[in-house]
C-alpha cells in the first residue's frame, strides 16, 4: 500500500498480553501452611504443605518468589512433549500443532522464576525457543497466501504470534477488501459471463509474514 | 450475575461459573480490540468498583490487625489487577469518545452506549471543541464554511465528523458452537461454522453481533 505510514504499534502491549495469561491456572506445591485467600479473582483454598494445588500464574509467582511454594510445571512443559510437537511444526507444509494459547508468556515466566523446578530446564528452554522460530517463520510464509479472503482462520496460533501478527495482517485485509470491493459490485451485474474469481473466500489457515523489526525476543 | 466467591477457571472453555475479573477482563479486552465503543457494562463496573472498595477496606483491617504481611500483599496484588482492568478500561472508553466526539453525539443508539458520566464528558468535550473551533478558524471562513460538522452547506451529510472504521480486520476467538453469515445483508450468504476455540481474523462489522451477544470475543 503506497503511502503508509510506519506500521503501528499493535494493540496490545507485551506486557498486556502476559497480564491476560497470568490468570491462567497452574499446579502449585506450597510448603507452609495458609488460610484460604478470598481475592475478588476468586478464592483459592488452604494452602497446606506437600498437597498440590491450582492457582493463577499470577499468585504462583507471587508466592515462589518469596520461597513459599514449588511449581509442578505443566504437562505439555516436558522434554518429550516438546521434541515431539518441535517434529511436527518441522514437517513441511504442517499446520500448527496444539499448544496451549498461552504458552509464550507461561514458558517464560516459568523460566525466569522457576528455573529450577523444571527437570532438564536448558534442554526444555531450547525446545520452546526453537519451536517460536519454526512457529514464527510459518507464519511467514504463509503471508502470501491471502489473496482477498473474506476471513481468515489461525488455527492453534497463540497468543503472543496473534499480537504481533495483527497489525500487518489487519493492513494486508484491509487493503485486500477495499479492493476487492468494487470487483463485487461489478460481480453482480456480470456474474454469469465472469471467470471464477481467483481468490478463494474460504477461509483457510494463513499464515503470515512478519516484518524482522517485530520479532519479539524471549 | 456472577458473585465473587465463584471460583472462576481462567481457562476459557469453562463457561458455567464467571467471577466479575473475568468479565471484566473480557469487557476490557473487546473494547482494546474494537474500532467503535462498545455499549457500557454498567452493572459490572458498579460491581468491580464495590469488590474493590471492599478489598480496599479489608487491606486496610488487616494491616492494623497485624495480619501476615505476605498474605497481605497478596491481597494488595490481587487488588491492583483489577483495579488496573477497569481503570484501563475506562480509559480506552475516554480515548474513544475523545477521537469520536460529534459521532458519539450524533445518533440517540451512539448516545445509549455511553454511561452518564461519559455522556457528560462527551458533550462539554464537543462544545469546547466547536467552540474552539469556531472562534480561532470558522469565523474567519466565509458563511457557507462555518460549521463545525459539515464540509460546507452544500453537504448533505456531516462530513466533518469521523467515523469509526468499521471495516477494519479484526482478531477473533469463538465461545461456542454457531454459523457465522460471512457478508452483509443483501450479499451472498457464505456461511461459516464456527467451533469453540477457532480463532479467526474476520472484518469487524460481520462480527460486531457475535461479540455483543457473547459468542465471540476479540483477542
């Protein structure tokens, strides 16, 4: 698009999109005892020493930086879930894998707070790093796919990838349906002797190409 | 209406229980996301503001009564989250009504999705800037060109006045299980099944019903 000022900042702030995925529950272990907290987020149970329990990310953090609990990372946090999933986005022309949506912003704080309640940390740490590269360079690739659909589907795309895809993906569609437009009202008086229009309005998983500067660094 | 004490599961499939948080999380976020305000969730903040006074009030007891500093601060976060999702957004409101001054005055169903207070602010913004307007340019411009909302006499409609833009894409995720007409009326009717959990980028008018009924939200 001729004419387009620098790309904008996206809606949302990182720091706004880790906010949102602070509420997401993980298993704690605390190892003091505590009476139940009845925040206005919620009310989270006796806090008794050894027994597991789900609190918010946010709270878990809270409370591991002051040495009073131990994480129990999540499942799909494990070296060989991981390495499996990393396969799977490597194979050419895959979609996405299922991760859970927020799983930037959980890998990261787990890593920068509890670094040492993840068995083979630097192995798991390099795993997620890889598999963002490959996420991100799919994303891509697929850019240049859109070609005037109506919508566009993300399937198993995060958090994280959604807000730093938007504000280019938002412009591409923009300027694909101001175009595309005036070739629909034209559609309607000539449809039958119109070739078939080339672009497929179906939605379809897209993936997009992100701008270097963009990259949001772990 | 959901209570406090519910305890909401953060994870979005879980629809049966939801504490104020998380529909205020909510509200907060379609606002961010969409190009036009958003009618105003006038019970919830009302809510959110008693939760948050109460809290205020408890925070307070507990210091005095020496109560684990620990527990304390928790609460204290606790409390800012929340007080940061409505200050922020209130905000993100204001800034819309600043960028859509005249619009948001314009139409009896612009006005309606405005709270009072908003509706006050609206109007003294509006009439100071015509105001402004009037005395440092329009009075010096010749008669046909001196209204504040329209281009000159000869518009037929307010041309001066911005509007949202709402054709623009938007990021989208679906609560449940419905099919989505992708076009307007009158267009041709491509529908699309939507599942709980897709995520799509779709313009925003066609998604503008789903999400103020509840079936979408905006990410």
């Amino acid at each position: 698009m001729a004419g387009q000022t620098d790309p904008h900042v996206s809606l949302f702030s990182p720091e706004e999109v880790e906010f949102m995925a602070e509420d997401e529950l993980v298993e704690i272990v605390p190892n003091m005892n505590m009476e139940p907290l009845n925040f206005i987020a919620g009310d989270f149970g006796r806090f008794i020493p050894q027994i597991p329990i789900q609190v918010p990310l946010w709270l878990a953090v809270a409370l591991k930086r002051r040495g009073k609990c131990t994480f129990r990372p999540p499942g799909w946090l494990s070296v060989d879930n991981l390495t499996q999933v990393l396969e799977a986005e490597r194979e050419p022309q895959s979609k996405f894998q299922a991760l859970p949506f927020s799983y930037v912003e959980i890998a990261r704080l787990l890593f920068d707070h509890a670094r040492d309640d993840i068995p083979d940390m630097y192995m798991v740490r390099s795993l997620v790093e890889d598999i963002r590269d490959v996420r991100l360079h799919k994303l891509e690739n697929n850019l240049g796919t859109f070609l005037g659909t109506s919508a566009v589907k993300m399937e198993n795309v995060s958090a994280m990838e959604v807000n730093l895809v938007r504000p280019f993906a938002r412009r591409a569609l923009e300027a694909f349906y101001k175009h595309d437009k005036p070739e629909a009202a034209a559609d309607r008086g000539t449809r039958s002797s119109r070739q078939p229009r080339e672009a497929n309005d179906e939605p379809r998983v897209k993936p997009f190409t992100l701008p270097t500067h963009l990259y949001f660094s772990f | 209406m959901a209570s406090s004490s519910d305890m909401g599961s953060a994870d979005f499939e879980s629809l049966s229980s939801t504490s104020d948080v998380e529909l205020l999380k909510r509200a907060w976020r379609n606002e961010k996301a969409a190009p036009e305000i958003l009618p105003y969730e006038g019970d919830l903040v009302e809510r959110a503001k008693g939760q948050i006074e109460l809290v205020e009030e408890n925070i307070e007891a507990y210091v005095e009564n020496g109560i684990d500093p620990l527990v304390v601060s928790l609460y204290q976060m606790d409390l800012d989250r929340t007080q940061f999702l409505l200050r922020s957004y209130l905000r993100v409101r204001l800034l819309k009504i600043e960028k859509f001054m005249f619009h948001s005055l314009k139409s009896e169903e612009a006005e309606s999705r405005l709270s009072e207070q908003e509706k006050v602010f609206a109007r003294r913004c509006a009439d100071d800037l015509a105001k402004h307007f009037e005395e440092s340019v329009l009075r010096k411009l010749p008669e046909n060109y001196q209204s504040v909302l329209k281009q000159s006499l000869i518009s037929e409609v307010d041309d001066m006045v911005p509007e949202p833009h709402l054709d623009t894409f938007v990021a989208c995720r679906s609560n449940s299980h419905f099919t989505l007409n992708l076009y307007e009326e009158g267009e041709s009717t491509q529908t699309e099944e939507m599942y709980r959990g897709d995520l799509y980028f779709i313009r925003y008018k066609i998604v503008k019903g789903a999400i103020e009924s509840g079936k979408m939200d905006l990410i």
